[in-house]
C-alpha cells in the first residue's frame, strides 16, 4: 500500500512522460483524479487475457512481460516493458477486454488510470492523440519484425533475437558506454521466450560469448559489439 503522502511526488513524475505532456493542467488533473500508485512484488499478474479491459498502467519503475496464450492455454508470444511505458495500447476504443495477460518481472510501481478516462482524453486532445498514434506504430513495426524472426529463423537465430530485443526494450548505457541488461535472465526464461529448448539457449549464448558480442554474468548480458538484426545466421555460424 503506498501512502497518499507519496501521491503528489509520483503525480509530478507522471505529468513529465511523454504520453501526458500534451495535457493542460486542468485535463492532467481530471485524467488523474481517481489515480491508483500500486506496488506490486515480482510475479504479479496485473491481469489476464480475457480479463474486462478497465485500467489502463503506466509503468514507473520495474520490468514486466506480456503474455499471450493460444486456444489451448499455452503462451505464444512474449513481450517485455520497460520503465517509463504505458500499456495497453492494443484494443484502445474498440475492446472490452485485454488480448493479453501481463506480469510483473521485478517489483513494479505502477499508476493505475480509469482506461475510460484515458481513452476520452485521447479523444479530445489532438496532439495526445497524434503521439499515441506514433507510440502504436512503433510498437506495430517492433511487434511485426519480432513474429517475422519467430516464425522464419531458426532456432539459434530465435535466441540470438530474443537477447537482441531484450537489448533494445531493456538495455541501458553502462559507465563504459556498452549496452546492457540490468536485469537477470537465466537461461530458461530464455529459451521460453525463443520458443527452443534450454540446451539451445545456452550453446547461443555460449557462442555470442565467446565470439566477443557480449558478456553473461550473474545472469546479465552486456552488449560488447552491435548484433545485426538483419544478419543473426553468419553471427551463429562464426
């Protein structure tokens, strides 16, 4: 539970993200007058697919990862967010419920907003509509390249993909200018996400190692040298 004492430090942190800058006060107010700040533990399901799709979240600390499950209740898509990110954008003004579940990777703080409040501030505000638009075209273009490494790589290349994303979504610049992963992914969560096998994962990342692209260590990749999207085959077969 976290103090209302707390409210007006993480309500100046919200009002500077990009998604509400175009906000005048009074419309930042009324946005945000029936705001919830949560704390929520490593593990946490915020909700699951199907769930009524009645809160829109604002990431202000921590990691968490979409899940997407098939018919048959197995999960086929992945995804992680990062700090300082809203979700979800999918279905906005047009579903009654989530596409997909979400879960917390770290302990989170999040802001909890009515999504019928958000979704009419979109609609009255042109220029927060216009950055959402970019914001969903962003996450349509990554999303689109992601299904295309999933579906067409091999294995190998599926894993080499999945550390490079995890590079993108979740990286950040370390004291000696390398990229890297401030977050532990053991190999199993890996190879998950890659949809391969654990042994597959590890002979990835052993080679990525050894090759010089990047370092593993106490569960943390740095990015030594750039991984080629675009070229992940030649990078496993060196």
């Amino acid at each position: 539970m976290i103090s209302r004492q707390k409210y007006p430090e993480y309500l100046l942190k919200l009002r500077t993200q990009q998604e509400f800058e175009q906000l005048s006060e009074e419309e930042f107010t009324d946005l945000t007058a029936d705001v919830k700040f949560r704390l929520y533990p490593k593990g946490q399901i915020l909700f699951d697919q199907d769930d009524q799709r009645n809160h829109f979240y604002y990431l202000l600390n921590g990691i968490v990862r979409v899940e997407r499950f098939d018919v048959n209740g197995d999960a086929n898509f992945y995804e992680y967010i990062s700090m300082n990110h809203g979700f979800p954008y999918r279905g906005l003004f047009v579903a009654d419920t989530y596409a997909y579940s979400v879960r917390s990777m770290t302990e989170i703080l999040v802001a909890d907003l009515p999504m019928g409040k958000f979704e009419a501030k979109i609609k009255s505000n042109l220029a927060m509509m216009q950055n959402i638009v970019i914001k969903m075209e962003a996450i349509i273009s990554q999303d689109e390249d992601h299904l295309q490494h999933m579906i067409t790589s091999s294995a190998s290349e599926r894993v080499a993909y999945s550390i490079l994303l995890m590079g993108v979504k979740l990286g950040t610049l370390d004291e000696n200018e390398h990229l890297k992963i401030d977050y532990p992914v053991n190999i199993n969560e890996l190879a998950e996400v890659s949809a391969t096998t654990r042994e597959t994962a590890s002979k990835v990342v052993s080679k990525l190692q050894r090759n010089g692209y990047l370092t593993y260590s106490h569960k943390r990749f740095t990015f030594l040298k750039c991984i080629d999207e675009n070229n992940l085959s030649v990078i496993n077969k060196s």
